[in-house]
C-alpha cells in the first residue's frame, strides 16, 4: 500500500529524499569504498543457518567503527559446522554482503550455505565435487556462500557485483550465490 502525503509525494520516496540527504551529509560515507556505499553509516547483517537452526541480526558497524562483540558473534555464526572450528572473517566480506543485501531491498535474512571451512573440510568437500577450490576464500575467513528465498540467484550476483569489492560466483543449479573480498572477478552460470 502506497502513502501519500499532502504534498502529493510518497512516503518511500520522501522516506528516500531524507536519507539520500542523511547520506550525503555523512563524513563517514563519502569517504568509504565504492562497494561500502551501500552498507550506510549504520552496517547491519541477517543470516540463519539451516544446518545449525542459529540466526545473527545485528548491527556490526557503526560511523566507522566495527563492533568487536558483534563481530565475535559472526565469527562463530560464520563457523565450520562440521567440526565447530572459528575463524575470524574478514570484514570486508561482512561489509559486500551487507552492501548486496542492501541494494537487494529485502529484509529478509540470508541463509548461510557456507563461511569458514576448516582444511579438512574443504579437503572432503573437493573430493566429493570438482566445484570446490584447493585454496578456496573460504579457508581464510573470507568467504560466503548465501541463498534468499525472495530473490533470484541473478538478482543476487548482480547485486553482488555492483559492490565491485571481491569475488561473485554465480551456481544457480545449486541455488546461491559465492561472495568474498578476494581480488574483483566473477564466474558462473
């Protein structure tokens, strides 16, 4: 339902004019990254794991600064499941993926495929599929695979890419998209 207000503008795009304007007045944004431009000065995540049934809703980031406790929670959130080995993330990685998840315009949260993967891991992962790399992001901490229900595996690697900040894989038979803060590059079908 649209609302109208008296001056014949909508609401979201009123709602849109004072952010735009909020935005442009921040230090903080003008200076940030091109693909942090869609994160704005407050940075927020939602993800939930269909393998551990956890979810993370926070607030990580704020004018510039990186919540250590929220990061900490992402950090086990972002865990190998398999073995419940951690491994710091990256943050850049946190920030491509709530900048995509923001140009997305969904509030519905991520679901989490995979983050960090311990060697082992990985090892039995590249045994069972040629897909996976030998020196895969995801040993590093800076690497996520992410599904949305509400938006195509297109919608979201286009998003992804428009951050320009890392890595997008596109696996639409598998049904999720691969984001990490490695060098720009994409690939898949």
């Amino acid at each position: 339902m649209t609302e109208m207000t008296s001056g014949g503008f909508t609401r979201r795009a009123l709602l849109g004019a004072f952010a735009a304007s909020a935005v442009a007045a921040a230090p903080t944004y003008s200076n940030a990254a091109g693909f942090l431009r869609g994160a704005g000065d407050i940075r927020r995540i939602r993800m939930y794991s269909g393998r551990t049934g956890e979810r993370v809703d926070m607030i990580y980031w704020i004018e510039g600064d990186y919540l250590a406790d929220a990061i900490k929670e992402i950090n086990y959130f972002m865990r190998d499941w398999r073995n419940d080995e951690i491994k710091s993330i990256d943050a850049r990685t946190i920030d491509i993926m709530a900048a995509a998840h923001n140009l997305l315009d969904v509030s519905e949260p991520y679901m989490l495929i995979s983050g960090y993967r311990s060697p082992s891991t990985n090892a039995m992962l590249r045994a069972r599929s040629s897909g996976v790399a030998k020196n895969s992001r995801h040993l590093y901490g800076q690497a996520a695979d992410l599904r949305l229900a509400s938006r195509s595996v297109g919608q979201m690697y286009s998003a992804a890419k428009a951050c320009g900040g890392g890595g997008v894989g596109r696996y639409t038979r598998s049904d999720f998209v691969h984001m990490d803060c490695g060098p720009v590059r994409s690939w898949g079908s």
